[in-house]
C-alpha cells in the first residue's frame, strides 16, 4: 500500500508525531512519503531535546521512506 502524509505546520510536536507515525507506517507498509509544506519545511530548526526531529527525519529516510518539501 502507498501512504503519503502531508505536514503543514511550525509546531514541533505536530512535526515530530507526523515523523513518528511515518516511521511506524512504515513497518508496516510498502510505500511511505512524507510531504512538508509551509512551516514544516524548517524541520531542522524546529529540532530540540524534546522533539529529536532530525533522528527521526534520519531513520525515516534510512528506512527508505520518501521525504519531500
């Protein structure tokens, strides 16, 4: 099954659930892209110790997910 989530929003926890729930689709999918749009783009910089977004960004793109911006 392919599945794309879309995330459009500056908030680094609705950042960081759309990354963990990607990662967690896919070990259980064929197929997973993520698309960040609008603020989300800015990932890096919404990165802290509580929402570790560049690990996850890491082992989603690792696990051969998609990620476009």
């Amino acid at each position: 099954m392919k599945v794309t989530l879309m995330v459009c929003s500056g908030d680094p926890e609705i950042v960081w659930n759309g990354f963990r729930m990607a990662n967690l689709m896919l070990e259980e999918m064929d197929e997973v892209t993520v698309f960040l749009n609008g603020p989300s783009v800015r990932y890096t910089s919404l990165a802290s110790e509580d929402f570790p977004l560049l690990d996850l960004a890491k082992l989603f793109t690792l696990s051969e997910g998609v990620l476009l911006a």
